[in-house]
C-alpha cells in the first residue's frame, strides 16, 4: 500500500510540474508582451549559460539573459527570435520554440505516465 502511495504522489507531482509549465507558458504567450530579439551572443549567468537578448521597446532597449540548454540546438549569434516576456518580471520569459521548453513539459507528462502505470504493475 505505501508503494501505491508513493507512485500516486510521484505521478501527482510530474504531471503538476507539467501542467504548471504548460500554463506559465500559456501565460506568457497570452498576456505577456511579444517582442522580436537579437540574440547578442552567449554570457555567464548566475544560473550558468545564458544567451543574451536584446529588444526595443517604447521604454528603451532592453538587455534579457535567456538560460541556455545544456544539449541541443541552440540560437545562434545575431539570429532574431521571438520573445514573450513580463514587463513586471522580466526573469518570467519565455523563447517561442525552445525545444528545451516543450521537451521538459513532454518528459514531466511521460514520467507521469510511467509512475501511473508502475503503479499498475506493482498492484497486479
């Protein structure tokens, strides 16, 4: 019964860490403002790193880290992407077509998927 539990609450917290992914995104998308950015080229960022985003906007221009996968195509240098981003928050921002991004969301999904259906097995 414990295991049953702790696969129930496994399964509970990937597809809650999905779902909360997928409606930030949302979020962004729907009321965050919509920019098109340069990519300036990469930096080091507290959080490793990042490429660095430049935008105008009708206050000024504008300089955003965007984290950088670790695996993966990336953007290069000088591309124009398009930017979703919280002119309160600008840390909340999201690149249209980061593979990254939708990849997570899919694995939070799958992993639930799998718990579920361990569960299933470990209960049989």
């Amino acid at each position: 019964m414990f295991n049953v539990l702790i696969f129930i609450i496994g399964a509970g917290i990937m597809f809650y860490m999905g779902l909360r992914s997928v409606l930030q995104r949302r979020r962004l998308q729907q009321k965050g403002q919509r920019v098109e950015a340069r990519v300036a080229g990469t930096v080091q960022s507290r959080d490793g790193a990042a490429y660095l985003l430049e935008f105008e906007t009708e206050g000024g221009s504008h300089r955003l880290h965007y984290p950088k996968a670790a695996k993966g195509m990336g953007f290069a240098s000088g591309e124009t992407v398009t930017l979703y981003y919280d002119p309160e928050d600008p840390e909340k921002m999201y690149v249209e077509g980061d593979r990254s991004v939708l990849g997570a969301e899919i694995l939070y999904f799958c992993l639930a998927v799998v718990l579920l259906a361990l569960m299933v097995s470990f209960i049989r």
